[in-house]
C-alpha cells in the first residue's frame, strides 16, 4: 500500500516522485519504458534551469548554447547572441537521471504498463501487468496520449494535438535555430545536442497533407543544409498537446485523490511547445499539495503561478504566427539591437507573453531609431505594409 501511485517516469513524474519521496511520502512510479529516448527537442530555457536548479545539479551530459539563427518565411536570417544559455539534453540521459534521484531519495519503481485502475472505498487499485498495487493518491503523468487523463477526465481530440516530426543528423553545432515558414503555423527547430544535431517541426492541424507537407520541408532543410545527412535518415512523428484558451474553466485535472500533470494535463506552451518546464513546475505544485493534504488545490495553483501565461500565448497563437509578423520582427531584428535583445530575452524565457508587449513599447523608441537610421527604403516599406497587414487579436 503507497500513499502515491504515479503513472509514467518521464520529466514530470520522476521530478514529482523524487519531489514525494524526499519529503518522506511512500510513492510507487510505473512506467513500462523508462528511461527511454522519448521523440523531444530536449531543449530546456534558462527560464526552467534558474527556477529548478536540480535540472543544473543533474550528473549527465548536456550542451550548453548561447547563440541563435532566426530563419524568416522568407529566408531573411539574423543571428541572436542570448543573453542566458539554452541547456540541451538527450531526453534517455535527462529522464534516467531524475528517475535515479527519485529511486535514491527512497521512490520504489515499477518497469510495468498501468493497464488500468480503480476506486475501490478511498483507495485505488492499479492494474499492471505483472500485478496490483494499492494506494491513496493517483498521479497521470503519462504523456500526451495519456491513458489516465482518458479514464478520470475526457481523453484528447485530434484538434487539441499539434504535431511533430523529428530526426537526428551526425553533425556538431553550436547554436539552435529556428526557421518559419509562409505556410506553416508552426516552426523548424535545429537544437544541437552532445552527440548530434535534433532537427524537427512543430506544427498545427494533423491532416494527412500536412503531415507529408511537413515531412517535406523537414528533408528540404536537410538538404539544403546537411546535404550528406539525408541518406538513411529516419524521420518520426509525435504529438504534442496544447494549452487552449477555448479549454472550459473547469475541465478538472485534479480531485481529492487524483491529478493529472505535465502533457497529461496539456501544459504546453503553445506557440513554443515547450513542455517540460510546465511539467517540472506543475510536479512542484503538486507535490506540495500533497504534503499539505491538499490535493483539490493544485488546479488553482496551476492556474496561479503559469496558467494565465499559457492562456495568453494560447490567445496570440494566431497573431504571432502570422507571416507578416514574423518576417516584420526578423527585419526589425536585423536592425535593431534592442529588438535582438527582446527576441533573446524571450528564447531564454526570461520575458513571458504576459509582459513582451511592455518590454517592447519601452523600447520602442530605440528601436524605432535605430531602424530608421540603418534600414534602406525597401526595407522600412516592407515592414510598415508586414504591420498594416496584421490581424490583430480581438
Ligand atoms: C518532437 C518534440 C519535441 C519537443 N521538444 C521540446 C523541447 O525542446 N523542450 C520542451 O520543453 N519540450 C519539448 N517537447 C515537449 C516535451 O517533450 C513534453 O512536454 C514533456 O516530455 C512532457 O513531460 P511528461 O513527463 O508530462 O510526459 P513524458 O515525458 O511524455 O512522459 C510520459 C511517460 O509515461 C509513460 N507511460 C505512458 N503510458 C503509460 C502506462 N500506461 N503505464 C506506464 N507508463 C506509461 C511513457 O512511457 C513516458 O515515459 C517536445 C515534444 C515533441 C513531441
């Protein structure tokens, strides 16, 4: 009998089961992979490694980067010194490390599949398949498809899914870069880790069409820029859940004996797909629910410390991702420091989309000038008509 049952040791779950079993909480955590290399840029902001400083402390390797390329739809491309660095795990050493702090600080772990469970009186009984186990509290952490989430609350629709595909090519960089796209609603990502180069695109709408029109411009990239890499290479796909503005308030993620965190719960960004931040936090919240008996609380907190962050980045999704606006920024940033700087406060995730529009009209001024001073005609009309052209959020 445990006073915890956590289903899946990805990021969210083991930080929580570490989190629980250091404060002397009896936890079990099942998962029939783990630590596995799940399909993940692995880039984590200086955002997540200043506010959980284990991330920092975590013996395994990592590559560390502090520049970035901003590819625009067209092609216009601008270099960003960061001014905190991006970390980048390969996700089996990131995952087996906190699976291994969570087991030495006293969690048990079970290499099974929760095949299912249920309420019997107070206490849960969870089926796996070598076995059953008892306990009080039940934790879904496990992952976008999550099979928790389906059972307690309502499982995913297709059109709350972004997509994305993914390879590793053997090549050594220094900095990650993002390319858009006209016709994408999403991004190309280049994150360099220790021992190759993650190239993948996030995007929205899972059709068909686009899942080979993405695939597509995955190998165009690869071509264009590692024209040796594509033989042989092998492209997967995953889904990645978002946070939505259109989620009703009270679609629960928690009840006095259960919750639901990380993916499970949809706590991604949105516009970034960042995921294990949100993960790692929403572990946190949880874990000192836990501790307080206070399980029903951990939705507001959520909704406190990050939810209304999510919520704004899920409003302006459709703003940001405008052609225009992108290709507006990536000229703007070719000529004006203070607009680099923003756009490098914000990859770090030092400025969130509740105060980006306040940073900027502080700078607007410098940024304003320094534009005027150094961009040509052609360019300064460009992005008066990129600006006018913008649809703006009601
Ligand atoms: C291609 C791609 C790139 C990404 N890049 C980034 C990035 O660079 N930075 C970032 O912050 N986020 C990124 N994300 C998002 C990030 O991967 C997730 O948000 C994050 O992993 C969520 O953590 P989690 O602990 O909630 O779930 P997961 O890490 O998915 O862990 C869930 C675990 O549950 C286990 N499980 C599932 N079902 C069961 C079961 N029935 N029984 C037992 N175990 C089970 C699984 O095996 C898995 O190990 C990316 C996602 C994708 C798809």
């Amino acid at each position: 009998m445990y006073k915890v049952a956590i289903v899946g040791a990805g990021v969210g779950g083991s930080y929580l089961s570490y989190l629980l079993a250091r404060n002397g909480v009896d936890t079990i955590i099942f998962d029939f992979r783990a630590p596995h290399e799940k399909l993940c840029a692995g880039g984590i902001t200086y955002k997540a490694t200043a506010k959980f400083p284990v991330l920092e402390e975590l013996p395994c390797p990592r590559k560390v980067v502090w520049k970035s390329a901003i590819i625009s739809p067209q092609d216009r491309m601008v270099t960003i010194d960061l001014s905190k660095p991006l970390t980048i795990f390969n996700r089996i050493d990131l995952d087996s490390a906190l699976l291994r702090k969570a087991q030495e600080s006293g969690a048990h772990f079970r290499k099974e599949r929760v095949r299912s469970f249920a309420l019997e009186g107070d206490r849960w009984r969870i089926f796996t398949e070598s076995g059953e186990y008892r306990a009080d509290i039940l934790v879904g952490a496990d992952g976008a498809l999550s099979r928790t989430r389906k059972k307690l609350q309502s499982p995913l629709e297709k059109g709350e899914y972004f997509f994305a595909v993914e390879c590793f090519l053997r090549v050594q960089r220094d900095f990650v870069a993002f390319k858009f796209y006209p016709d994408l609603e999403g991004y190309l990502w280049a994150f360099p880790r220790v021992d190759s180069l993650a190239v993948g695109i996030v995007a929205k709408e899972c059709t068909r069409e686009k899942y080979s029109d993405v695939k597509e411009k995955l190998l165009s990239f690869v071509e264009a820029h590692y024209p040796t890499q594509k033989k042989g290479i092998a492209i997967r796909g995953a889904y990645i859940p978002f946070f939505s503005a259109e989620d009703p308030q009270d679609q629960s993620i928690c009840s006095k004996n259960w919750a639901l965190i990380g993916d499970a719960a949809r706590f991604v960004d949105p516009i970034s797909g960042e995921g294990m931040y949100y993960a790692i936090y929403s572990a946190e919240i949880l874990a000192a629910c836990i501790k307080e008996d206070q399980v029903p609380l951990y939705q507001g907190l959520c909704r406190k410390h990050f939810g209304r962050n999510l919520l704004k980045a899920s409003q302006g999704f459709d703003y940001i991702y405008q052609t225009g606006f992108i290709e507006a920024m990536a000229a703007l940033a070719g000529k004006s420091t203070a607009i680099r700087q923003i756009i490098s406060e914000m990859i770090v995730g030092n400025i969130d989309y509740l105060t980006w529009k306040r940073r900027l009209r502080k700078k607007l001024v410098r940024i304003v000038a320094d534009f005027m001073l150094n961009a040509d005609f052609a360019t300064k009309k460009e992005v008066m008509t990129n600006f006018v052209s913008l649809r703006y959020p009601r």
